[in-house]
C-alpha cells in the first residue's frame, strides 16, 4: 500500500512539473538609432533622386510654359492671362518714361536704403488720383493681414512668390505699402502700417534674395492712407470690407529697371 502511495505522489509531481509553462523568451536587442542601415539608405537615396528628376521636370516645364505665354502674349495682350505682362508695358509707355514720377519712387527706394523707411505725407508728390491710376495699371498684389497683426502666414508667402515669379520682379523696382484699418489712434495704425510693409520686404529680400537696392516702402499720411471700397474692389479680386482691405500691404512692381544697366530707365 505504501508503494502504491509513493508511486502516485511521483506520478502527480511529474505531471505539475511537465504542465508548468516553459519561461518568455529575452526581448530583442533595441535597435541602435545612430545607424542607418544600408537597405534604408539606398532607399533614401532612390527616393531623392526620383525627387530630383521630378524636380527638373516641373522646372523645364515651367520654363516651357513662360515661353509659350510670352508668344502668346505678343500676339494677343488683351488675353487675361497677360495681364500682368500688358500691365508692365503699359506701366514702361505711362510712367517710366515720366522724370518726376520716376523721381518720385527713386526717393522712396533711396530713403529706405538710408535706413529712412517711413511715412511720406506730402500731397504735392502724389495726387490720390495719381496713385490709384498707378496701382490700377501696374501688376500689384494684396497682402492681407488679420486685426493689429503684422506676420507673414504660409498662404502669405506663396502669395508673394507667385507674383514676383509671374512678374520677373527681379528686373525692376518692389514698392511696398503698408496700411492700417481706421480703428485706434494715427499715431498706432501708422505704427502698424510701417510694420506690415516691413514685414513683407524683410521676407523678399532675406527669405527670397531680392536685391536689396530694388525694394522700398512707403505709406502715405491721413486720408491717402486709407482705401475705399471702391479702392477694395478695384484692387483685390475678392470681396473685401473696407476694414479687411486696409489691414493690408499693396506690393507692387514698377518695371522701370533692367537688372544688365546700373540705373532705373
């Protein structure tokens, strides 16, 4: 009876020890973050010349496509893709062959090259009628800003870079100017406009490489200043109100100057 029990008792303890679970395997070793395997590397490097070739595909085909606007251009300018081509020549015919007018942004590019950049308030130089027929017939953009904001946002940028592209910018003079909505004192909105043209030209010379000596700003005192609604309409291809409009910076592109003669035409 005795070896019966003891063979039972062996019996039972094999089987709990056959049933226990075998112990977790050790965890993989973590993987070093310093190394790049060379799989991922040849990889990224496919990955950036598939980049680079797309690349010089869109840069051919926008060459391509600037070619092609400019014959259609000189043969149909009243097409709407031309109009800031148009423009620019009307602006050579109408202004740029004008001494005083000319005279007139020469002093507001030079002032802010003298570190001057600031309010012109003086009537003499510029009649309002004189500036909106400037505005209206030279390519221009406007930049919009939100309530006592000066920054530039992305949609900001991309707007600057596709004007300055359309208009080759590079051969002629930027005029910048600021405003501000009627809301506070002079003293605060003139603050504010100076601020958001400055903004503008600080990104197109340090973020884009425009030439330094070819970008000014300007803003003009009191009433001159500030735009109508009609002023809104005429500038801006979107519904504006008249707030919305003057929370603004107008860039506008007087081709004036070739980049290969030292001095404005």
């Amino acid at each position: 009876m005795r070896a019966v029990c003891v063979a039972v008792v062996s019996v039972m303890w094999i089987t709990g020890c056959a049933s226990a679970p075998p112990p977790p395997p050790p965890p993989p070793p973590e993987p070093d973050p310093n190394v790049v395997s060379l799989v991922q590397y040849e990889a990224k490097t496919r990955e950036l010349m598939e980049a680079t070739d797309q690349l010089n595909g869109l840069r051919d085909n926008l060459d391509d496509q600037r070619r092609r606007l400019m014959v259609i251009c000189t043969d149909h300018p009243d097409h709407e893709v031309c109009a800031p081509q148009t423009a620019a020549s009307y602006a050579r015919k109408a202004f740029c062959e004008d001494a005083e007018f000319t005279g007139h942004i020469d002093e507001i590019v030079r002032s802010c090259h003298q570190g001057q950049c600031k309010q012109v308030d003086q009537a003499e130089l510029l009649t309002r009628n004189q500036y909106m027929t400037l505005v209206q017939k030279l390519p221009h953009s406007l930049i919009l800003f939100n309530l006592k904001r000066f920054e530039l946002d992305r949609n900001d940028r991309a707007q600057l870079q596709r004007f300055l592209e359309v208009v080759n910018a590079e051969k002629g003079y930027i005029i910048i100017v600021g405003r501000a909505s009627r809301d506070g004192s002079w003293t605060s909105n003139l603050k504010l406009a100076l601020e958001r043209a400055e903004s503008v030209r600080s990104y197109m010379v340090d973020q884009m490489g425009m030439n330094k000596d070819r970008v000014g700003y300007i803003t003009y005192g009191h009433e001159k200043m500030y735009l109508t609604d009609l002023d809104a309409q005429r500038l801006s291809k979107r519904k504006l109100t008249m707030k919305q409009a003057n929370r603004s910076a107008l860039v506008f592109a007087y081709p004036c100057y070739d980049a290969e003669i030292d001095s404005p035409r």
